[in-house]
C-alpha cells in the first residue's frame, strides 16, 4: 500500500512539474509579445479554459436541486415506454460479454431466450437479420447452381460435356475456401455476395473451353497454346486487376470483397486451365479404351 501510495505521489509531482513548466514557457511567450498580441492571447487563453465553466456550473445547481420523484412524475412518452397499459414492466438485459462476435451474440440470445422466449430489441435484431441474410445468400447459391447446371443440358445436350464444366468449378470453390483460411479472410456479409458472383464467372470460362476441346479442334490435345485458352487467360487477369484494387479500399468489407474475388477467379483461372482439360483428356483416354 504504501509503495502505492509513493508511486502515485511521484506521478502527480512529475505532473505538476511539467505544468509548471509549461506555464512558464507560456509566461514567457506572453512577456515577450506585444500589449495587443498578449491580451489576445490572454483572451484566448480564458476563453478555453473557463467557456464550459457557466454551463458546468448550471448542471451542477439544477443537480442539487434534485428531489425524490415516483412513476407517476415520469413523462408519458418516457413511461409508456417502458410499462404497458396493463402494468407490465419493460426489461433490459446487458450481456457480460463482448457481443460483437458472432458466438458470443448467439450464446447470449439462447441464454435470455430460456428465460424470456419473446424477447426482443438490439441483438435480437442483428442476429436474426444476419440469419435472414445468410439463409437468402445459401438458397441463391443453390438455386443459381441449379439453374445453371440446368441449362448446361439444354445447352450442349451432352451428358458428359456439363459435368466437364462442373467439376472444375466445385474444385476452384474447394480452393478458395482453403485459401479463405489459410489467409484468415472469413465470410461476412459484404463478401459473401461474392459467390453467386464467381458460379457466374466459372461456367462461363468453362463452356469456352469445353466449346474449343469437344466441337473446334476435338483432336489437338494442346489446348493452352489456342486462342480460346488465352482469352480465358487474359480475361481472368484483367477481371483479377479490376477487382483486386478494392483490396486496397479503407473499407474493411469492401477490402475483404476484394480479395474474396481475386482469389476466387484466380482458382477458376487455374481449374479452367489446367484441371478441366486434363479431366477431358483422362476422360476421352476412357472412352478410347473402351471402344477398342
């Protein structure tokens, strides 16, 4: 105790110590300034010291001329508020922890909500909006993957050439939810539009290949050399650079968009490349032996 008691004595004399100082430099600025110059400063010098004073002054008389007060003193707006017509009381819960984390806040609604299941309010608020949210994103998802493998059969009316494009992308979706948490970059609700977003983008560099190795030139097996290949290339290059400067935003949810993105069409750049002809050449070797 007593040691604590020297610390702080020393803490408050190095305080005063540097005021002192401090005023005496200002002293000796205010000597060495012109009449006018000074009495600005003094002004100013008074000015933000003592503006507040009047005000702080007033709180504190209309504080001491408090006195004991009931329910009924209470406004009306104010009480309605907080009792029902028919005398029940509002309540208001605070949680012990930091509820910002999603965990936490999950806990802390199960914990009120086996007491009170009707609660409401805040939190209550934010988490059942985030659920809304998550449960929109996951039927979009679906339903897009749906549609368009959907049309993939209506489209090249083979059994075979839609799977070529599926299968490369579900990989690059495997990829990107690695690199997700490798590189610490979880989901949020400002990045996680990004999935409908990449399908999109992924079947779509996926029929182009596809389109070149089945129905233009079925028999060159060098399909990184053609056209089609480098327009894939180029085209995920230049999406990655438009995309890839919101990492650079303040924002973080926009930052984190960012780099969803890139990662996510730089997997489909490499699946669309190197995974999908390799699964058509494997499996072309397939139907070439079982012919024999």
């Amino acid at each position: 105790m007593d040691k604590l008691e020297n610390q702080t004595k020393i803490t408050v004399t190095e305080e005063l110590s540097r005021m002192s100082q401090l005023l005496n430099q200002w002293l000796t600025i205010l000597n060495t300034d012109r009449r006018d110059e000074a009495k600005h400063r003094l002004s100013r010098f008074q000015k933000s010291l003592l503006e507040t004073f009047p005000f702080l002054l007033g709180t504190l008389k209309t504080a001491l001329l408090s006195e004991p007060f009931g329910k009924e003193d209470l406004p009306k707006d104010l009480f309605s508020r907080w009792v029902s017509t028919d005398d029940q009381y509002r309540i208001q819960i605070f949680a012990r922890e930091d509820i910002s984390k999603n965990d936490k806040l999950a806990r802390f609604i199960s914990d009120v909500r086996s007491v009170a299941p009707d609660a409401t309010s805040g939190p209550v608020f934010v988490y059942e909006a985030g659920n809304a949210i998550l449960d929109s994103f996951k039927q979009a998802f679906l339903l897009a993957f749906l549609f368009i493998t959907i049309l993939l059969f209506i489209i090249l009316r083979n059994p075979f050439d839609p799977l070529l494009v599926l299968i490369p992308l579900i990989v690059a979706g495997v990829f990107t939810g690695a690199f997700t948490i490798i590189l610490d970059i979880p989901f949020n609700f400002a990045n996680i539009i990004a999935l409908p977003l990449l399908l999109g983008l992924g079947v779509d560099n996926g029929i182009h290949m596809v389109y070149r190795m089945r129905y233009i030139n079925p028999n060159n097996q060098d399909f990184l050399q053609s056209s089609t290949a480098r327009g894939v290339f180029f085209s995920a290059i230049t999406t990655i650079l438009s995309f890839g400067a919101l990492i650079f935003l303040s924002h973080q949810g926009t930052s984190s968009l960012g780099r969803l993105l890139t990662l996510g069409i730089l997997s489909i750049m490499v699946t669309t490349l190197i995974i999908l002809p390799a699964f058509y050449t494997l499996l072309k070797f397939r139907q070439t032996e079982e012919r024999e």
